[in-house]
C-alpha cells in the first residue's frame, strides 16, 4: 500500500517535471534550440510572481495570470533580439548563449532578490487535500498534474489544429523552404519562446507553491526538465509528459527507499530508460 | 506590362560569376524555358528571383515594381512560387497540411476558404488520394507533384520549376506535363529548367539557353534548338 501511494505522489511530482520540461521541449521541436537558460528562467519567472504578489497582496494563482502575458513579451524580445542572432548551421553559439544568458538570470536575480529562499503564499489551499479511496492527495499537487496534461493538450491542439501550429511544424521541418511560402521563421521562433515562457511561468507557479526557491536552483531544474524531454523522444509533447512522469516516479521511489536517493533515482530511471531505448520512448517517426 | 523583368542581372560566388548579365522580360501568363549545361547558373537564377540571393548587380521587378532588395517572404507575397529540384516537402506535415500552409501565409487565403483551395488543387496536380499521407512518404512523382501543388497554393503570379521533370519516367513526365499546361492554361506565368526537352519544349513559348551565367540566346523553342552554337555547347554535339 505504501508503495501504491509513493506511485502517486511520484506522479503527481512528475507532473511539476513536465511543466518544467514542455517549453524547452516546444522550442527544442521547433529551432533545435537547447536553452540552457530554462531553468532560470523558470526561476525568473518565480519571482516576477512573487514581485507581483508583494507589490499588490494579489493570490499567486491570480498574479501568475499577470505574468503569463509579461512573460511571453520577454520570450518574444529575447527570441528576437537574442537567439535569432545566433541560431544557424552551427549549434554551439546558441548553446554559449544560453549557457551565458543562465549565468546572467542567475546573478541579476541574487543582487535583486538576494540568495534567501523564497516561497509562494498560496494561502489555505496550500493545506488542502482531497481522499480519494486510501489516498490522500494535496490539491496543489493534483492542481499541477491538472495543469500539465492540459499544457500539453492545448500545446497538442495548437500544433495539429490550427494555422500558427502548422507553420511551428512546417518551420521545424524546413526553415528556408518556409520563407518562400510567406512564413518568418524568425516570427515564429519568436512567438514559439514567447509560449514556452508562459508554460514555464505556470511551472514557477508550481515550483514556488511547492518548495522553496532561490536564484540557484535553476540548473537542476532544467536538468529534470532535460532528462524528461530526452526520456519521452526529442520532438514529442506527450512523450515529454510520459518523460517527466518517469522522472517524479523515480524520485518518489528513490526518496521512500533513502531520503538521500530521491535526486539519483530519477538520474538512474533517465540511464535506464536510455540505454533500453536510446531514442527515447516515443521518438517522431521518421527523422 | 511584363510581369517579370530582369535587368543587367550579375551575382557572384567570390571570383566566379555564376550570373553574367542576365537580361529578360516575361509576359503576363507566358512560359519561359531555359536550358543549359550543369552550373550554368540556372537554379542560382531561380535564387535570385524568388529572393534567396540578392544580386551584386541588375534590378529584377515584379509588375514593373523594384523587388531586388525583397526577401523570399516578400517576394512570395508578391507573387512568386517556387518548386525545388529535389524536392523539399515539409515531411512530418500531411500533404494536405503542406498546401494549408502555403495557402494560408504564401496566399494570404483565409482559413475559411483555404480547405476548397488546397483540396481542388490536390485534385487538379493528382494528389487528391494522398492528401492525408505525410508528405515525407510519398514517392518520387508524387513529391514533385507535391512541390507543384504547394507553389500553386501560394497563389503566384509567376510560378518557376527546377527540373520538375527530372528522375520521371516517361508516363510520368507525361502526366506531369498535362498538370503544367492545365496550370499554363489559367494564365499563370511559368519560367521552367528542364533537361527533359520534349518536356519542356512542349509547354514553353520561348526557351533560354544560359551557359556559364550568361544569356547565349534567347527566342522561340526550335530557333533556339536549330542554332549551331546551341547545339555545341548544350547538346555536346560538334558542328
């Protein structure tokens, strides 16, 4: 029974990897662009929350609608302004970029909000939970589950269903050909960051109603994310859901056994699932 | 007013001159072949008009407005639609999905009214049973049909084809062919590199022989096919 129950709050943490994962997914899809700043930004993302939050006294969950918008014009400048220049045929300027864009998130953010943890007041919901049957779940936890799938459906929805999402394929697919039928590539890219921005503003929500956060802890976060987007197969949204799942499982698991082993569990569950399926468990069909 | 025009074109990759004073005038709903050995410049042509390069030197205009300085977006909203050589589907979009693509941001058509577009162009280029496939599975006619069908889904004014021909069989090239003139047959501008001459000559007004970047004649089909120097040069043929 004991381990049913860590199944589900693994689940349930795996739905906080997912968010983190699916806007580097989004834009790993759509440019081949490995942003090495996700983390932080997601981090960045914390604290305009919470800057909102202290400025105004607002709900987080109502804050974090205000940052939604904030955040996709930051994506959209920093696509425009930053990343379009060096997007191209080679991949490592975009990968110094971000690498130099991380250590810059995280520094701004220490000498503006100093290295003290910080938390989202979610208020009572915090300390509510629902039983169903023998378990007893938190509702922020099922909240951000809840979130993560209809983040990937929408995102699923908008890719296969509408005229934006087929432009974000054709553009993945081929990016020159693309100009010559009307499309802006740099537009595009553009907008795409602008979305993962907002995805990664709901996974602060989470991250920050969750646990503590400082300036820091970043870059383990985009590890996670990293580890669900390669376990589910480079390109695929819900593969990178099923990714961050295997991920909060192992977690869960590895904590039950030794609170030490949480961290390293979820590394092992990434080697295993690579060395079964090198490609990830739902790679795109024919790349 | 010619819909087309390319003055004292030159483009240059470093000491060569891949374009060489290129100079012609295409008419409203005319076609136009051009012919001539491996890099001769034929498909850089075909860059520079559909906005990929920009020339060193020359002018090209589209309805007698200066497009040189236009990107391939503009120069597609303008009116140009291109096919590849190899062809350059978006593979993990339907085929279907290709042509909504270039109707909706090539075109300008709304979305309500791109399905009836891109479905009667599917019937007319032969891809109408396909439509649902992703595009990287089709076979080789059906990707050059393909490449086709989404340069007519851009609505142009001035469709160029890069050796569309190539690869077919003859029953093939033949279907093809009828496709082209149906297209011709709208009105709609076509400028067409091909090695397959019976192809080509069939469909085209006026053929152009370029060799080493330069214009070395320019007139009807069978003119141009009877001159001794074309002979020479194109068909390897000593005279």
């Amino acid at each position: 029974m004991i381990w049913l129950d860590t199944l589900v709050q693994g689940v349930l943490l795996g739905g906080l990897y997912a968010l983190f994962a699916a806007g580097l997914s989004l834009v790993f899809g759509i440019m081949r662009l490995v942003n090495l700043a996700h983390g932080d930004l997601i981090v960045l993302a914390a604290y305009v929350i919470l800057g909102i939050c202290s400025a105004t006294g607002m709900n987080p969950f109502i804050a974090a609608t205000l940052a939604l918008p904030v955040m996709f014009v930051f994506g959209w400048l920093l696509q425009t302004h930053l990343f379009n220049r060096v997007l191209g045929e080679d991949i490592l300027p975009p990968l110094l970029v971000t690498f130099g864009l991380s250590v810059v998130t995280q520094n701004l953010l220490l000498e503006f909000f100093s290295a003290d943890s910080r938390k989202l007041a979610m208020g009572a919901v915090e300390a509510q939970s629902v039983t169903l049957g023998p378990f007893t779940l938190g509702l922020i936890p099922l909240a951000t589950l809840g979130s993560a799938f209809a983040v990937i459906f929408a995102l699923n929805q908008l890719f296969y269903r509408t005229a934006l999402g087929r432009a974000f394929r054709a553009t993945s697919d081929d990016r020159v050909t693309v100009q010559l039928m009307g499309i802006y590539p740099q537009k595009v890219f553009a907008i795409a960051t602008g979305i993962a921005l907002m995805v990664a503003t709901l996974a602060a929500l989470y991250l920050g109603a969750r646990a503590n956060f400082d300036p820091t802890i970043g870059p383990a976060r985009l590890l996670y994310a990293f580890e669900a987007v390669i376990i589910g197969g480079l390109g695929s949204l819900w593969g990178t859901l099923a990714g961050g799942l295997v991920i909060g499982v192992a977690q869960a698991f590895g904590a039950a056994i030794n609170p030490e082993w949480q961290i390293l569990a979820g590394h092992l569950a990434f080697v295993a699932v690579l060395l079964v399926r090198p490609r990830g468990l739902f790679p795109r069909a024919n790349d | 007013m010619a819909i087309l025009s390319l003055q004292n074109v030159s483009k240059s990759f470093g000491a060569l001159k891949v374009t060489d004073d290129v100079r012609f005038e295409l008419a409203e709903g005319e076609a136009l072949g051009i012919i001539g050995p491996n890099g001769a410049g034929k498909s850089t042509l075909f860059n520079l008009i559909a906005g990929n390069l920009r020339p060193d030197e020359g002018v090209i205009t589209l309805s007698g407005r200066d497009v040189t300085g236009e990107s391939p977006m503009q120069r597609c909203a303008s009116g140009v639609g291109r096919s590849f050589q190899i062809p350059q589907p978006f593979g993990h979009l339907s085929v279907y999905e290709n042509l909504l693509v270039a109707a909706r941001f090539g075109g300008g058509v709304s979305g309500h009214d791109a399905p009836a577009l891109c479905m009667d162009i599917l019937r007319r280029t032969g891809l109408a049973e396909s439509a649902a496939k992703p595009a990287g599975s089709l076979s080789l006619l059906s990707r050059k049909r393909l490449e086709l069908a989404r340069a007519m889904a851009t609505r142009p004014r001035v469709i160029l084809l890069d050796e569309i021909a190539g690869g077919l069989t003859d029953g093939e090239c033949v279907e093809l062919v009828a496709t082209i003139r149906g297209i011709h047959g709208e009105g709609i501008a076509i400028i067409w590199i091909e090695h397959v001459l019976h192809a080509l000559t069939s469909v085209v007004e006026r053929l152009m022989v370029l060799n080493f970047g330069k214009m070395l004649m320019i007139g009807a089909p069978d003119e141009v096919m009877a001159s001794p120097e074309v002979k020479e040069i194109y068909l390897g043929i000593e005279v």
